[in-house]
C-alpha cells in the first residue's frame, strides 16, 4: 500500500505542506509555526486541542515538534477520523454534504438554523462552486483542527460562524466534550468574568447614577445626569463614583459558576430519553438557571445596592453593611426586591435574545453574501439594540426592585436623601 499512487500522491501534498508550516527551515513544525501558517491559509487560530494534539498525538519524541515523518504520520491519523466524520454528515452517502444535511445535523444538535446560514456554512468551505463539501474540501479545510467528532465539528461551526441564537446574552454556553477536556470551559468562563469586570468598573458612575436616580428622584426632586454626577461628586469626592462597584464585580464569579453549573443539572433533567435539547428548551433551561442564581447571590444584590447608596462613612465596608442590616431588620430583608427581580428576567431574556436574533438573521440575508459570520462590529451593533429593546421592556420592574431594595436605609432627622438637599437650596434660591 505504501507504493500505490494514491498514497504518493498523499505523501507528497503532506510534504508540500509542511514546508509550507516550516517558516523557519528547521526541518519541524511546532505550535508557532502551525498557528502562523493556519492564519496564512486562512483557517485563523488552531484550537488548544490541535495545539495539544500536535505536539502529543505525533511526536514521537518530547521534543516540540514535529519531523517529516511524524507530521506525516499525525495527519494520516487525522485523515482517517476525518473520513469517519464526513460519512457521518453525509447523510445519504452521496459522497457530498449539502445545505439539507447541515440543517439536519444541526436539528439533531438541538440548534435550528435556516437555510441562508447553511448556505453560508457551505460557502465558507464550497472551493469550485458547486454549493456542496466534498471529501476533499472536507479534508483539507479540517485538517490541522483536533475535531474528534461529529459534535464537535458542529460546535466548531456553531462558534467560528457566530451562530450563536442570541445564547451569549441569556444560555450560558454549551462547550464540546473536547473544550471540556482541554479546559477551554473554565478558561472561557475566567475571560468572561475578567471581561465583566473590566466592563462593570468602567461603567460603574454611570451604573450608580442610574441606583441614585431610581432611588432619589421624585416630583419634588428631578434629578437629571450632571446633577446626580455633580451631587455625588461634592458629597464623597470623585472615588465616591465607584461606591458599590467592588461587590458588583465580585458577583460576578459565582453568579456565573452557579449559572453554568445550573444550566447543565436541568438542561440533563429536561432532555431525559432525548438526546439533544431544541433551541426553545434550551431558552427555558438558560432562564431557570439564571433564575436560580439570581435566588442564590440575590442577598449581595440588596448589598451592592446599599453600598452604592451610602453617604461616606456610613458603613465600615461590605461586612459591616450586612451585619446592620440583619441586625436593624432581620434576615428577610436581603431578599427584598426578589419577587420583581425574578420577573424580569422573562421579559428581557425573551426580548434580548428574540430581537437579537431577528436583527443578526437580517443582516446575513441582506449584506452577507460571502461569510456567514456578521463580523464584531455588526454583533456589536444587534446586541446593543437587543440588551436596550429587553431594558426597556423589564424596566419597571428594574425600578420596583431597587426601590424595594433599598428601603430601610437609614436617614437621621437633619438627613436629606442626596440630591434632595441641593434641591431644596436650589427651591430657596429661586425664591429670593
């Protein structure tokens, strides 16, 4: 078998191969140089399993790379589980996938995807125009990507194609068998949160003028932006802007913890005999788990709001905070607020991820004609619209819940809210 032509003929693209890899000429192929030589073929980054894979399924010696002989020897291996993929997907053994068979395989994933995006999928794979994959397609565009099954080939899809339906923003992610065994899980799960907390502190004067105006604000005291801004300014100084924002960031592991780890027990209880969830399914199964976080971290909820309310040196720090109010008004008040708080969270995951994806399909039908990803900026731009679309529709209830919240704040007799006191000044001056 070693000499038919077929196998020359693989021996030989191999070879062409890895000398496209070997950047530097040093007759091996190392991570550096399969990552630099994916972005120059256009297949972007390698995944951490093909980066482990590399360096592990071939090399014979622990040496760093790979030789002739033993890139030779993983890629046959690669080819042989690729062949065993492509029947799979290849439904009726025609020896092509088309835009039918993708659809199928991803309703068996539990995701429905129409068929502008199959055709999107195909296209980004399709080299003669044919709107089909054929083996070889197949085979030369997964080649140096550690995909071990069918799944995880649609989870590659799923994430490199940005069909997403919204999840990112109300289902906590579904990660492959082989993102759990490298760990990407977590590392996806530690980014997140870093990104939340670089996010939240950046934002955090504008998140807390938004508590000081629900709570604050009345007929008889309009608060507008520079005068709340201008109001905590010259009460605690401009580090009085961040007050509450060291609790808000550090919900933030937890609640997703609790979040992911929730998703998974009832996503296990919802499937029962099936084998993989609709995408309806997997809504209701994002929304309970997001609601049984919000249950477990709702009392640092009361607390961050309670801290971004406070007037200087009216608590010591968190625990302090929480030791008055269990001692002025019981335990039952680090749950008020509760009842709204679970409430909205229907109408905004149904209307964020709804809007989301209406403007997202939108999009690829009207101006992708050539990738089926959107591009950052155009995600960007549909979640923004969505996240506002569900804010506006959940915010009274929001309202309700920090008001409800942050009742039991203490105020002495001579004790105005803030912003009230400048209003009565500014009522006084108006009058002389």
């Amino acid at each position: 078998m070693r000499g038919s032509p077929g196998d020359a003929e693989r021996r030989q693209r191999w070879g062409r191969l890895f000398e496209e890899l070997d950047s530097n000429k040093d007759g091996r192929v190392d991570v550096h140089e399969l990552r630099q030589g994916l972005a120059r073929l256009g297949g972007g980054n390698p995944d951490p399993g093909a980066q482990q894979g590399i360096s592990s399924e071939g090399d014979a010696d622990p040496d760093g790379g790979l030789d002739l002989e033993e890139f030779s020897h993983y890629l046959q291996e690669r080819e042989q589980r690729l062949l065993l993929m492509f029947h799979s997907l290849d439904r009726n053994q025609d020896g092509h996938i088309d835009v039918s068979e993708i659809q199928q395989s991803f309703r068996a994933l539990g995701i429905s995807i129409s068929l502008e995006q199959a055709e999107k999928i195909l296209h980004s794979m399709d080299r003669d125009g044919t709107m089909t994959i054929d083996w070889q397609e197949w085979r030369d565009h997964f080649l140096l990507h550690s995909l071990e099954n069918v799944e995880d080939v649609l989870y590659f899809w799923k994430h490199s194609t940005v069909l997403d339906i919204g999840e990112c923003l109300t289902v906590p992610d579904e990660f492959s068998k082989q993102e759990k065994l490298t760990g990407m899980w977590w590392k996806q799960l530690v980014a997140g949160a870093v990104a939340g907390a670089v996010s939240r502190t950046g934002t955090a004067p504008l998140d807390r003028l938004k508590v000081f105006m629900q709570v604050h604000a009345s007929k008889t005291n309009r608060l507008n932006i520079l005068g709340g801004l201008r109001s905590m300014v010259l009460e605690g100084g401009v580090r009085s802007l961040w007050r509450g924002n060291g609790i808000n960031v550090l919900k933030i592991a937890p609640e997703s913890a609790i979040k992911f780890m929730a998703y998974e027990q009832i996503k296990r209880a919802i499937l029962g005999q099936q084998e993989t969830l609709h995408v309806q399914e997997r809504f209701v199964a994002g929304s309970l788990a997001g609601a049984t976080a919000q249950t477990i971290i709702y009392p640092m909820e009361v607390l961050k709001t309670r801290l971004t309310l406070r007037r200087t040196g009216q608590y010591k720090g968190l625990l302090d905070c929480a030791r008055r109010i269990l001692e002025r008004e019981g335990p039952r008040a680090f749950y008020r607020g509760y009842l709204p708080n679970v409430l909205g969270i229907i109408p905004y995951a149904g209307i964020d991820l709804a809007v989301y994806e209406t403007l997202k399909n939108w999009w690829l039908q009207q101006y992708s004609h050539d990738s089926a990803d959107p591009g950052i900026l155009v995600l960007l731009a549909c979640g923004t619209i969505s996240s506002t679309c569900g804010q506006i529709a959940s915010y009274p209830l929001a309202l309700v819940r920090t008001r409800m919240q942050a009742q039991g704040s203490q105020w002495s007799r001579h004790e105005q809210p803030y912003g009230q006191d400048h209003a009565v000044r500014n009522s006084a001056n108006s009058h002389v």
